[in-house]
C-alpha cells in the first residue's frame, strides 16, 4: 500500500547548449538586484564559464560580487565568510557556479543572510530550522550530487569535523542553468563517483520497507540502468555527449524526490554513514559510497529481501533460479563488479582511507547522532551495526589497530 505524498520540485530547468546566455534574463525575473556569484577551486574560472556568467549579468546590468575558493566538502568557515561580504555589498541572489559543494554553500549563505540574528550553523546541528532563505539559482558544472534542485544542504565545520545536512524546501534552487558540455573537463573520477552518487540517491529510496508504488520504480530501475550504461561509456570516452546529457539530467530526477514518491522517505544509511568518512577523511562523495555501499547492503539485505531480489532481477540483470538470498548476493557482486568496471572503489582500502578502531567507533558515535532518530527503512541500524558496517568495508588484510588515517584521499587531483 503506498504512502500519500506530496512532490515538490519548483526549480526551472534550462537544459542545453547556450543555456548559460539565459542567466541574466533569468536573474532579473527573479529579482535579483545584488547577486554574490559563487565558485569553487577554479574550474569555472578555466573553462570559460564564470566569465559567461558575469557577462549575462552586466548585460542586464544586475551588480554582482564573487565568493570563489569553495573545496570540497564546503567548509562553515567560507560560509560565514559569505556571509560577512554579502551583508556589506547587500546581496539580495545567490548565483551558485560548480557542483554540489558550491551550490550547498551558495544555500547556507542564503540562509545566514536571511536570518543575521541566527548563527547558520543552528541548522545543521538541527536546534532549529529556517524560516527564511535568500532566493538561490545554480550553474552546473558536475552532474552528482543533485544539489541544483534538491532541498539538500551539506556543510562540514572544520573545526569539529562534523559533516551536517540540513533539509528544507525554502533553499530549492529558483532555476538550475545545465549546459552539459561544462562537464567534460572533469577528471574521470569525478566523472564516475558523480554516477555514483546519482544512482545512491535513488537506491537509497529503493531499498525501503516502507511501501512503495510501481511507477516509482519504473522510474528508479530506468534510472539507474541508463545511468550505469552511460558511466561506462563516459569511462571510456569522456567527450561523448549524449552520455554527457542523459547522465547531467538523471543527476537532477535521481535526487528532486521523484523517485521517492509513495515510500517512507528511503532508507539513506549509507549516505550518513559516508558523512562521517567525509567530515572525518575529506574523501569524494560518491567514491565514498560505493565504498560503504556494499558492507551496508551484505548486512541488511534479509531485512528487505523482496527490494534486494526485485534490484537483483531488474537493475543488474540477475538471472532467475535460485533461491531469495542466493538472488540478492548475486545482485550485490554484480553491483560491485560495475564499480570497479568504473574504477570505483567497493570497500574502505581501495578509498585510501584506514580508520583505527577508535575511529570507526568515533564515527557510527557521530553517524547515530547526525540521524536524529531516522536510523534506516531497510534496517534500523544500531550504534553497534554501524561499527560492524564500517568494519566489514574496511577490505582485504587490515587490522585496524595500525590504521592511520589518510587525510583529503580525495582521489586524483585535476
Ligand atoms: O572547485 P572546482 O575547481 O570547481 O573543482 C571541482 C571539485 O574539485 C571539480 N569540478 C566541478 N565541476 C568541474 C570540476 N572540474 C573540472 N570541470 C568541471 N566542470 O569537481 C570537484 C568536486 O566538486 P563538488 O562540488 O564537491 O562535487 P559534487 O557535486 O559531487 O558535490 C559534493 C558535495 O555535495 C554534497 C556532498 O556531501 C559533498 O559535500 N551533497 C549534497 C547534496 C544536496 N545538497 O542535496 C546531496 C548529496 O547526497 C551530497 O551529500
Ligand atoms: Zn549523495
């Protein structure tokens, strides 16, 4: 029997070649009389985009100023330095120009201006929510985290090492700008690990005990086979376009709800267990998930069989014939199989990452902590399953006792 619901997903998409020509006119429909543009490392400086961008804007002659330096897993500190520089030069738009990082900070600058009476921060440790939020558009750069229409926000405090999310329809996006060739100049594994994290977003609301409908389904199987059909192809020939398209929009319709509709909201374990390996090892988000993805899933899969069987048979193409368990584990490898087919890692080692036993416990302390109580639709997971999960994703021949961390393994660099 499914849920009732209700989908929302206000945010305007302008999809295609040029489409970045149309920020200006875009800006000003919304209002936008002082927009702070944001960017992250320089990748948009270098490809030519942001000064598009800034020429859209002078040519409606709408004042801007920039907050550029956003890294990866968005630190609070340039948060609030967005904060400082939008009061003083009155922003009243927020123009998010990169991936989910810069985006997610283009949000929680967009509450903190709205809100200057409130540290920012009070969101993410969750002692309270917004009631307002700057008006935020985006450019994307990276087809991953599904920020350009998610009401997600990811924001890391440096300072404690916790990794927060906050949720809240008032920072959905006014319109997201996705020219996909602005996404061939990245490296492979940004490439892959954003496929990896737009087929997350969607298994983390397939693998539920909570009711689901046959059209979300539909959707979510469709998904996630086009977007593994594509991650190959762009593996092996990154400029290829139509892949470049069909993966950039998937990234948007994997996390803008649609393929959450009629269920409990999803099971979403692995994403805030990766939260606690990124706030703790700056890893890659998606990376970091296919990391944690298949400890996760050999330890809750009899707690929702009928998900993992039915996975099994559609999305992975697990032949008919044996028994439940036997299907579910077949789907399980061959999942790992695309991983690495993708060169995505499929445990902790393959990461780069070596958490003490210290840290594993310090993380499911913090993970159970971050969860609020929502601990899992296909298993409600303990502080205890955390540890054996992380455990179990360590790999091949490590102790743990001798770890050390490998801080920013974050991958290749660009
Ligand atoms: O900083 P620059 O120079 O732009 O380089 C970035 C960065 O190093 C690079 N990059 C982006 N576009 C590029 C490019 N390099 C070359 N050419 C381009 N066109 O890619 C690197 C990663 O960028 P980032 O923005 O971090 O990637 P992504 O979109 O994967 O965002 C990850 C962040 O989003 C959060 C994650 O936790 C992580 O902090 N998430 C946000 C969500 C949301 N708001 O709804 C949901 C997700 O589950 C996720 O948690
Ligand atoms: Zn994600």
């Amino acid at each position: 029997m499914a849920h009732s619901f209700e989908f929302y997903s206000p945010t305007k998409v302008i999809f295609g070649k040029d489409a970045e020509g149309k920020i200006g006119k875009e800006a000003k429909a919304c209002g936008a009389s002082s927009v702070m543009v944001v960017y992250g490392g320089g990748s948009a400086r270098r490809s030519g985009l942001l000064e598009k961008v800034e020429s859209a804007l002078d040519a409606e002659k709408i004042a801007f100023c920039e907050l550029g330096g956003v890294v990866p897993n968005p630190r609070l500190d340039k948060v609030y330095e967005g904060i400082r520089t939008g009061r003083e030069r009155r922003v009243d738009f927020l123009l998010a120009v990169g991936g989910g990082s810069v985006i997610d900070t283009a949000k929680a600058v967009a509450y903190g201006l709205a809100e200057p009476e409130y540290d920012v921060w009070e969101l993410f440790a969750h002692t309270r929510t917004a009631k307002r939020c700057l008006p935020v558009a985006s450019v994307l750069t990276i087809a991953a985290a599904g920020s350009e229409t998610s009401k997600g926000c990811v924001i890391t405090n440096e300072r404690t090492g916790e990794k927060r999310a906050y949720d809240d329809n008032l920072a959905r996006p006014k319109f997201a700008v996705m020219n996909p060739d602005y996404t061939k100049t990245l490296p492979d594994y940004q490439t892959e690990s954003g496929c990896v994290d737009i087929m997350m977003h969607t298994m983390e609301r397939y693998f539920t005990n909570g009711g689901t409908m046959e059209i979300t389904d539909a959707l979510a199987e469709g998904l996630l086979r086009t977007v593994m059909k594509n991650a190959v192809t762009l593996h092996h020939n990154p400029g290829d376009d139509d892949a470049r398209a069909e993966i950039m929009w998937a990234g948007s319709l994997a996390h803008n709800d649609l393929t959450g509709c009629g269920n409990d909201g999803g099971d979403f374990m692995s994403h805030k267990l990766e939260h606690e390996l990124g706030g703790m090892f700056d890893v890659t988000h998606g990376a970091g998930l296919a990391a944690v993805w298949p400890s996760w899933a050999r330890y809750v899969y009899r707690d929702c069989l009928p998900r993992f069987v039915r996975y099994a048979r559609n999305v992975m193409g697990v032949a008919a014939g044996g028994s439940d368990e036997e299907t579910a584990e077949a789907g399980i490898r061959a999942m790992e199989e695309f991983y690495r087919s993708i060169e995505m890692p499929v445990n902790l080692e393959e990461l780069g990452v070596r958490p003490t036993d210290g840290q594993i416990g310090e993380m499911a302390e913090r993970c159970l902590a971050a969860c609020g109580g929502r601990t899992g639709s296909a298993k409600k997971l303990t502080r205890e399953d955390m540890i054996r999960i992380y455990e179990n994703a360590r790999g091949s021949g490590q102790s743990g006792r001798e770890g050390a961390p490998a801080l920013h393994a974050a991958g290749p660099a660009e």
